[in-house]
C-alpha cells in the first residue's frame, strides 16, 4: 500500500511567476495525492490547484471526478485557486472540502465569500459540482478511500492544520504543515509541550512537507508572521527522525538560484550535524511515493 504525491503549487503568501522561478514554480500551495484505489486526495487551493483541475480533467476522459480537499487554513494563498478549479464547474463531480472547526470563520463562509460578486464574477452557487464541506479537528483522525489521515494544530496567525497521511496497514507516511512558525512560541496560545507533541505528531514519517520560508536572518523582521527558518526545518526534521524533508511555502522573493542555495545550506548543516536526512525542494512537478 502507497500514496502517489505530486507537487502542483510550492510558493507561499502570493503568485510569484517570471523567469527566476520557473524550476521551483510561482504557484501556491496545492499538493494531489492518490491512494492505491486511485482516489484523489488534494492538500491546499493555492493557485496550482487551476493547473491540477486541468490534468484531471484531461485524465478522467470525460468520467466523473471525485476526491477530498484538505485546507491546513484560510488565508487567501490556500483557497485563491478554488474559483479556478475546472472540475467544480461540471455536473457529476464530487468534492468533499475539509478544515479546521476552530477557524475564526468556518471554511465554508470564507469559501463562498472569496466568490461574492463584490470581489468574483461568479457565485459559489452557479458551481454545477457537488461541494460538501466537513471538518476535521487537531487530535482527530479520519479514514478515506486508500488513506487516513491525522490533524495537529500548528502555530499560525488565525490557527492553522498539519496532516499526517498514510494508507492503511503501512508504517510509511507523509506529514504536511504548510504554515508553522516554530520559532517564537510566546505568540501563540498553544501548550506549554507544544513542542514535544508536535515531534509527537511527525516522528518517523517517511516524507515531511514543512514550512521554510525564511532564512534566520530574515525571519529576525518577520516575527510573528506564522513561518519558519531553513534551520528550523531541518533540526526539527532530525529530531523526530524524519527520512525526507521537503522545503516549502517558498518566499515569493526567492529566486531558483537562491533557492538551490538554500537547498545546498541544509544539506551542509545535516551533514555538520551527523544526521541522514535527505533535504528537497518543493517544485511544481515534484512526484514522490510513500
């Protein structure tokens, strides 16, 4: 039993598409995963997700397409692309879009608002797609179709999900925190072990997909913002024991030759650090089994 991941979107906060982000991709957060059963499990809107409902399209020759949409959040880079998403637009399709009960409005309003004539030509209602909406809580689990999967409360402004994926009966598994910021836990409201739950919740996983928007140098001026250091990422990765640590949510500042330095700055700091971890980058186009 496995889970097939592809990368669709891996820039966090706003689009950011030119000639020095081609490699890694301008795009934001949108990640498909496929189970054994073929079923379709998509983690964050962002604006890679337009991309996605193309190809699925193209895939499904016309047959009807159904799948789960896991938000970790509402802010405007993780739901920007849903107006966009082909396949809500066509009569049969079925998706099911999951969130946090404990957002500061539900995923369901702030969905529909994003399509409010004020700001979108189209209404939410005019979509043809059938669009449930669920909610997953932090500490609960869910099964679906070929996976389950595990929520945990992470550290961003206006609270946000990690999600850990495995199929069933498989000791591999994918952990997913788009937004964390690990640093600066005097501004958040999260428990005194909020550390030590969070290694908890991602140790051994095979691959984690984690927040690293931020150098150190940068991340002294962005306090508070909700996003984490290369570093951050990295001893965080070797303190639960993770295998493969995906770099994420990209500034949109950053070039693909930063980028590859950055990369390069992790895998040096590993090695200095005696550990095994393998360090990617998230780039639109990126596939990984678990």
């Amino acid at each position: 039993m496995s889970l097939r991941v592809q990368f669709w979107g891996t820039r966090g906060s706003i689009p950011s598409p030119g000639k020095k982000t081609v490699r890694y991709g301008g795009n934001t957060p949108c990640v498909e995963i496929r189970t054994d059963e073929g079923w379709l499990v998509i983690l964050d809107a962002g604006t890679g997700i337009r991309e996605l409902g193309l190809s699925l399209l193209h895939r499904s020759a016309g047959a009807p397409v159904a799948g789960d949409i896991f938000l970790t959040h509402a802010h405007w880079d993780h739901i920007q692309g849903i107006p966009f998403f082909a396949p809500l637009f066509q009569r049969g399709n079925h998706f099911t879009i999951w969130g946090s009960p404990s957002l500061e409005r539900s995923v369901d309003r702030v969905v529909r608002d994003q399509m409010s004539p004020v700001v979108f030509p189209v209404s939410f209602e005019e979509l043809d797609a059938r669009i449930d909406f669920s909610t997953i809580a932090a500490g609960e689990r869910r099964s679906g179709t070929g996976y389950e999967v595990e929520a945990f409360e992470v550290q961003h402004p206006g609270g946000a999900l990690g999600y850990r994926f495995r199929a069933p009966g498989s000791a591999q598994s994918i952990v997913y925190v788009s937004d964390n910021e690990l640093g600066s836990p005097d501004k958040y409201a999260s428990a005194v072990d909020w550390r030590q739950q969070l290694v908890a919740f991602v140790r051994g996983a095979t691959v984690m997909v984690h927040d690293t928007m931020y150098t150190t140098d940068e991340y002294d001026h962005h306090r508070g913002w909700g996003h984490s250091t290369y570093r951050d990422g990295v001893e965080l990765a070797l303190e639960a024991g993770v295998a493969t640590l995906v770099l994420f949510h990209h500034d949109p500042q950053r070039t693909d030759d930063e980028l590859d330095q950055r990369i390069d700055e992790c895998r040096a700091l590993v090695r200095s650090l005696g550990g095994t971890l393998q360090v990617l980058g998230a780039a639109e186009g990126l596939s990984l089994t678990v």
